[in-house]
C-alpha cells in the first residue's frame, strides 16, 4: 500500500516537472527547483522500501 501511495506521488511529480519545464516563465525557477527537490526525495523515499522488502 505504502509503495503505491509513493508511485503515486512520484507519478504526480513527473508530471508536474515536465509542466513546469515546458513553461518558459523565469518567475518559476524557485518552483522548479522546489519540484526536483521533492521529486529526488520522491526516488529515495522509493529506493529505500523497495530495498526493505528485498
């Protein structure tokens, strides 16, 4: 349940990246950075219970 709830997310961050990196919008840069952020901890978050149910 916890992995899918984390593919989720994980899948609402792609696209919300892709969104955002398609807009040409200078003002965004702090949004898109905020957005790698949380997609990066998205992928550790993923890593790290993939690997605890090995």
């Amino acid at each position: 349940m916890k992995t899918m709830i984390l593919f989720l997310a994980l899948g609402v961050n792609l696209a919300l990246a892709a969104f955002e990196l398609t807009s040409e919008d200078l003002s965004l840069g702090f949004l898109k950075a905020a957005l790698a952020v949380a997609l990066f901890s998205g992928f550790i978050a993923i890593i790290k219970i993939l690997l605890k149910n090995k």
